[in-house]
C-alpha cells in the first residue's frame, strides 16, 4: 500500500506539473494574440530550447529586453552636441579698389548732393580727402597683402584658443569691387546650398564678415528673402562694415556701388537673423554703428584717453612733430580697419606709453557662436 501510496503521488506531482506547463504555455499564446500587430513584428519570438525548459524563453526575453534598450532615445544629457557652422567673409583687396581717381571737387559736388541746405565745410572734406589718400597710400606702416580667407583663418585661431567647437566655412571671392553683383548671387546659392545639402542640414549656421564681405552677405541675406527664401541665422557678426558709411569718401564710394551694382540702399534686419552684432570703431573710417543691428560695440574706445593726452600734449609741446608722429600711429586708419581679427599695438614715446589691445579675445563672445561673453574688463583698458 506505501509503494502504490507512493507511486500513486509521484504521478499526481507530474501531472500537475504538466498541467502548469500547459496553463503557461495557453497564457503566453493569449497574450502573443493580444498584442497589437506592429509590436509584435518589433519582438523575437518566444520558444522552448530542445529539451522543453524555460532557458529558451529566457534568453529570448533577455534578448527582448536588450533590443528596447537599443531602440530607446538616448538620455538628453547624453545627446551629443551639434557642431555650428561658421560662414567668413573677407572684405576687398585695398589694391583692387579704383577710388585713386576720386579728387577734392568730387567731395565738394557730392557734399552738396547729399546736403543741399548746409554750407560746404572746405576744412572737413580737405581732411577727408586727406584720410582717403592715406589709406589708400599707407607708407608709414605698409600691410603686407592679406590671404583670401584671412579671417576663416584668424577666427580659426581665436576658436582653438577658447575651446570653441565649429566647423569655418569661408566663402571665397575675388576680393575686387568690380565682382560685387555677381559675387552676392554666387552667395545666396551657397546659403542656400549650406541650409539644405544633407551633411549640413539643421546644423546652426553663424555668419562673420568684414569689410566688404559684409556687404556681399548682406546682400546674399536680402535677394534670398525677396525670393521668400529665408536663411535662419542664430547671429550675424559685421567687422568694420561700410554698409551705412560716416566719411564722406566712403559714402561717395558706396553710393556709386550702389547705382552699379543695383545694391539695397535702406539697411534692415534679414528675416531670419535672430542676433546682429556690429563691431566698428570711429577711427576706422570704413566702419560705423549700424541701427538696423542688434548691438553696436565700439571697439576703439581704450584709445580715446590716449589721444586726448596727445592732442592736449600737441599744444604745448615743443616737438610737435614727434606728437603729430604718435597722433599718426594711433589713429592708424589701416590698423584700426583690422583691428577686429588682429588687434591693435601702437608706440607713444611722448607719453611714454606702448598700447597694445587684444581686440578678438575682448569680443571672442560676438564672434564665435556658443562662447559667453567675456567680463567687461576685456574690452578695455586703463587710461594713460
């Protein structure tokens, strides 16, 4: 009777056990019906191994499990930035540019075009002309000729220094006035191509220009928005922009650009430009303050106490030469025009002083997308 006891309990153990693995199977194939379709195309299959254990379903869930983890979006802090783009522009090539043929009496004729109700003032256009010819005549301190993508080069070198992540894309030009037109149409294609080709696209594309590049881009900007094209551009940097001039001479020059080259004569804010900075400075005489930008940052400011010092110094000195000489060197129409990428150094022995202002690293904030703006203490420096 024990042994049949036995025997008898021994069966009924293995038929409940079967009869478990039965019911489990039938809930597992319920729930697979249950499923909607498309997650069930998404998931491994569920099996039994060989010799009927569970180890098979198992692995299949572990495999499961791995799979949705690969097919889940990363974390936020885990997303890997993307890198900006940075389009330069570089301005003319001094020796391109055919204002030479510009006389006294064309000042004149164009200072009572432009303000019929104001007495010509002889001792301002003389100085003027006498600015124009300078810049144009450098002997004092010749430059020796700049490389076409001169400021993707010295953006380059200010980005590597402040650990700055982006990708420069220069765009190239012959640098001659002449080329203007055709120049701002080639442009706009290039932005165009930028904002859409595949390894670009939705990439924030920054602008930097100087000079005349600043024109050429803003030009680009406007033709693509009268198409409805519009650039989005987190910000536009201009470095000594002529696009609104303050000195007669240059007003004369951009105004004939303008009748040639069928430029926009009204300055406005491109749709699509979320933040326009304009760096300019009063003793570069290519550059002034832009209403139409966001922000104007005078960068020349540090040299005003020094050149009150000398002026003041200028009339009671006996060497007036060698104060006029330091006069000359700081207000260095040429220097201060580059002094956005290059900085600006000049020696005053009848002060005693040496300047030296490092004008990018002051406004590395501007210039380059994704860097804080540095302290105000930067940007200028201690009066004489």
């Amino acid at each position: 009777m024990k042994i049949r006891a036995a025997s008898y309990a021994c069966v009924r153990a293995r038929w409940l056990r079967g009869a478990a693995a039965l019911l489990f199977t039938c809930g597992l194939l319920l729930a697979a019906q249950a499923r909607p379709a498309a997650a069930a195309d998404d998931s491994p299959q569920i099996f039994f191994d060989q010799a009927g254990s569970l180890d098979g379903l198992l692995r299949a869930l572990k495999e499961d499990a791995a799979s949705a983890s690969r097919r889940a979006a990363p974390p936020v802090g885990e997303a890997k930035a993307v890198t900006p783009i940075l389009v330069t522009v570089c301005g003319l090539e001094f020796s391109k540019i055919s204002i030479g043929g510009i006389e006294y009496d064309d000042l004149v004729a164009f200072w009572k075009k432009l303000f019929p109700d104001r007495p010509v003032k002889e001792e301002e256009i003389r100085a003027e002309y006498a600015e124009m010819q300078a810049m144009m005549h450098d002997t004092a301190a010749p430059a020796p000729p700049k490389p076409d993508d001169y400021l993707a080069q010295d953006l380059a070198e200010l980005a590597r220094k402040a650990g700055v992540d982006v990708e420069i894309v220069n765009f190239a030009w012959s640098r001659d006035p002449k080329d203007t037109e055709r120049t701002a149409d080639s442009f706009a294609q290039k932005l165009l191509a930028l904002r859409d080709a595949p390894a670009t696209r939705g990439r924030p594309l920054y602008i930097a220009a100087h000079s005349w590049g600043t024109v050429l881009i803003y030009e680009a900007l406007m033709r693509l928005q009268l198409k409805e094209q519009i650039i989005e551009v987190p910000r536009l940097v201009t470095l000594g922009s002529p696009l609104v001039p303050s000195r007669l001479w240059v007003r004369l020059f951009k105004e004939k650009c303008n009748h040639d080259y069928h430029l926009q004569r009204s300055i406005v804010k491109p749709q699509g430009v979320r933040q326009w900075e304009n760096l300019w400075a009063a003793l570069d005489p290519y550059s002034n303050t832009l209403t139409a930008a966001d922000r104007n940052d005078r960068v020349d400011l540090p040299a005003v106490p020094y050149e009150e010092k000398l002026i003041a110094l200028l009339k009671t000195a006996q060497d007036k030469k060698a104060v006029k000489a330091d006069l000359a060197a700081l207000r260095n129409s040429g220097r201060w025009h580059f002094s956005y990428i290059l900085g600006f150094k000049a020696a005053l022995p009848t002060i005693g002083a040496d300047v030296c202002w490092d004008i990018p690293r002051a406004y590395e904030g501007q210039m380059l997308p994704a860097c804080s703006a540095p302290p105000a203490s930067h940007a200028a420096a201690p009066a004489p």
